[in-house]
C-alpha cells in the first residue's frame, strides 16, 4: 500500500523559540524595566532634590528700611500688638541710605535667552585664604549684572581698601572697616556677624548698605581653586598692554603681549601690586578673568564643562546649585559673545585714599574714602545699556 502521507520541511529560523528561551528574554526584560522604574525613583527620591539643593549658604538680605521708625502689628492671644523698629541709619559719609537699585524685569513678549529671569545680580569674591574658607579676605571684589535676555554682563571692580560700615549691631566688630574685611568678619572662623550665611552674605549686606546693590547669587573661590582650574583647562591666553615686574621672585615678570599663562604664573600676575597702583592690579584680574570666560566658551573647552563642573563641585563656595549651574550656566556658555563683557573700574575722581584707624586692626590702615557719587556711578555702570 502507498504511503501517501507527505513531509513537510520546516526552517529551523522559523520554528517558534523554546518555552525556556522565551521564559528567559521575559524575565530579561521585566528586570530590565525594575531597573528603569528603580532609577526614576532614585532620580526623583535623592539625585534630582541633591540637584536642585544650593551648594553653601544662600543669600538673606533683609531690606533696608529708611530713617523712619517702622512700625508693624500683629495679634497675639486675641490683643493687638504694636513694634516700632527702629530706622536703619545710613553710613556716617551719607545724608541718606543709597537708593536701592533698580531690579530689572522681563517686558511684554521678552523671552530670557538662558533660564527664566530678566537679570541676576552676582557677587564674585575671590579670597586670600585656601583649604577650607574658614577665614579669608575678600582680595578680589566683583558685581556682575547679567542680562538673560539680550546676553550681556556688566562688571565693576570695588577696590578692596574701600572704607564702609555696616549696618549698627550686625558686626562684633567695631565700624568703619575694609570692604575686604566685611568678608573675613562673616566666616565661621571668624565669627562676627550676627546675620545668617556665611562670609559672602555679610560682605553682601555691606554691599547693599553702603551702595545700594542687593545681590542674587554670589561665588567665592579661594587663590587655590583658581591655579587648579586654570591648570584644568590647559592655562589661560592673556595679551598684557605692558609688561609687568616684580621685585619678589614668587611673582618674577611678564613681557607685553599674548602669552599662555599657567596657573601658577596667573595667580601671580592677579597679585603683583609692588611698584604698581592698586588700580593696575585689579586690572590685570580682569585680564584673567576675561582670558579664562574666552578660553570657557571655546568648543574644544565647552565641551569638557560638564567634567569640570563635577569635578570643582565642591572646591568652592556659591547659592546655586548643580541643576542651576548645568542647565543655565552651560547656555549662558554656548551663547555667550565675549565682547559682551563689560569691566569697569572705579574711576580715580570719586575715590580719595588716606589713612584711617580702623579699631578692628587697632592701627591706622590705607583707605579709599567716597561719597554718593560713588553709589550713582556703581548703579549707572551696572544698568547701562
């Protein structure tokens, strides 16, 4: 009898997988979704709040109330309660407390080209002390006012011998003081202001007091930080108008021109004061600071920020913080013209140096003197157009 029954060839790349194999690429795949749904968590439950927390301290700047007695109610226990605070005077070179400058705001339609604000106001310090910013003067002196929406930076250099005050009974110490001390006084080491935060805020709150300008944000490195990071980025291209020379061999000299400099020898042009002015040495400051923003938005640099980023994290002091720094400092990085940044200095005319005692130093110290024409020229040269 024939067989008629007939085979049929089946291609082994079409056979259905085994149960055991597909029972494998299963639990592959559910473990692989646990894990997404266990980092979503994580990112939400500590690496996103760690994201979002400030670095250090942020800024607390009460507003300054003007020479009349301030007076406020509230109810306690069904009775209402007066207080009169007593008016804020202004400092003794003053007839009235300085006008507090204007906060610019976003207008009808503008879109801020980086972050959600018109404007920021940031103090930049850069102190004499490095390890662990317990102590230290304020050796450089910065106010930045940002413009988010048009992309442009105006900065002014406050000479670190400016003679201020503080506000009375917020200092141990006795007025009138170094603007560079009015950092130190706040430090945790020191240990002299009764305000909150730390040496940045109490520097922040002379600032305001004597001038006027309240600070958003503020970043403190010390004279450490700035060699290891310009070291970082493969040093910094200056082209110095004349040459430079210091009797100290710590500092040694820099021909007129372009040149790279190291850290080391950076820090060390941003010190020389022997045989030069005060003036002269804030001035090449801003030449390096200028020389390490160009060096910052070069492509071969920017790329490298998010590197540095983590890796300076914590080798300096500011209120914003990572989420801040990645998302809005690496726009306003990408975006940034150079030519943009304007750096002002004080000009001779409205600063008078002389000695004065200081009773924090008990001895009499150099000092620059001013007047208001001081606080109108800080406040036109941070808003100029």
């Amino acid at each position: 009898m024939k067989d008629e029954t007939q085979k049929i060839y089946v291609d082994p790349s079409q056979a259905p997988a085994p149960k055991r194999k597909r029972r494998f690429w299963h639990v592959f795949l559910c473990i692989v979704a646990a894990l997404v749904v266990l980092f979503g968590l994580l990112d939400l439950a500590w690496l996103r709040p760690s994201m979002l927390k400030p670095l250090a301290e942020q800024l607390n700047l009460s507003a300054l109330t003007g020479q009349e007695p301030q007076v406020t109610s509230e109810v306690q226990d069904g009775v209402v309660v007066q207080t009169t605070a007593q008016p804020v005077q202004p400092p003794s070179n003053l007839q009235a407390l300085p006008p507090a400058m204007p906060v610019p705001t976003l207008k009808f339609l503008q879109k801020p080209a980086c972050g959600k604000q018109a404007s920021w106001t940031v103090l930049l310090v850069g102190i004499d002390y490095s390890g662990d910013y317990l102590y230290g003067l304020a050796d450089v002196i910065r106010i930045a006012q940002v413009d988010w929406v048009n992309l442009k930076v105006n900065m002014v250099a406050l000479p670190r011998d400016l003679l201020v005050e503080a506000p009375a009974g917020r200092f141990t110490e006795e007025n009138p003081m170094k603007i560079n001390q009015a950092y130190l006084f706040g430090t945790k080491g020191w240990g002299g202001y009764l305000g909150e935060g730390n040496g940045a805020n109490s520097l922040a709150e002379v600032i305001q007091y004597n001038f006027g300008v309240t600070a958003n944000h503020y970043a403190v490195v010390d004279f450490g930080v700035v060699v290891d990071f310009i070291n970082a980025i493969g040093g910094v291209e200056v082209n110095l108008p004349q040459g430079v020379t210091d009797p100290s061999p710590d500092f040694g000299s820099f021909p007129a021109g372009k040149q790279t400099l190291s850290g080391e020898r950076a820090l060390a042009l941003m010190r020389i004061r022997t045989n030069y002015s005060d003036a002269f040495r804030v001035s090449n400051q801003t030449i390096v600071m200028r020389a390490i923003l160009n060096k910052l938005i070069q492509p071969a640099t920017l790329i490298r920020v998010p590197s540095l980023i983590s890796e300076f994290k914590d080798a300096f002091l500011t209120d914003l913080s990572l989420d801040q720094i990645t998302s809005i400092g690496l726009c306003f990085l990408r975006k940034f013209d150079g030519a943009n940044l304007r750096a002002s200095q004080v000009p001779n005319e409205l600063i008078t140096a002389d000695y004065v005692y200081l009773p924090s130093l008990d001895s009499t110290a150099y000092v620059y003197r001013w007047d208001s024409r001081l606080v109108d020229w800080i406040q036109q040269t941070l808003l100029q157009q």
